[in-house]
C-alpha cells in the first residue's frame, strides 16, 4: 500500500518574521513588520485551510474546513 501525505509545501514550518532593531527608528520599517507578519500569519492558516481540505477529501471525519479561496480575476 502506497501511503497518501499532504503536500509537502503545507508541511514546511515558515520562520515568523523578525524585527531588526533598526526598525525601531524607523516608521516604514515597523509598518513593514507589521505587514510581513500579518502575510506570514495569512500564509500560514491558508496553509491549514488546505491541511484540512486535504484530509477531508481523504476520509477523516468530524472537521470543518474553509471553502477553497475565489480565484483571481483575470484583467480584462
């Protein structure tokens, strides 16, 4: 028997962004941190999302997973 596994993608730990000191002088650099830790956060419970999608779709049961995101529109 072949086992099954998620995608390795979705099982690979992201490192939380850090803050650089210097960015404490800096007001665009902590609106930058800001940001890249609301992205990795973003990423990261996508990443779950697709977890639970993967293994409702290989039969475990009692789970309750978020719908797939909407694709992105296409320009014109």
């Amino acid at each position: 028997m072949t086992p099954i596994y998620p995608p390795s993608a979705d099982l690979a730990v992201e490192p939380k962004p850090r803050l650089d000191p210097a960015a404490l002088q800096s007001e665009a650099a902590l609106d930058a941190h800001d940001i890249a830790l609301e992205t990795w956060g973003e990423r990261g419970w996508a990443a779950v999302a697709r977890l639970c999608r993967w293994a409702d779709r290989n039969g475990a049961k009692g789970l309750s997973c978020p719908p797939p995101p909407d694709p992105p529109l296409r320009p014109g």
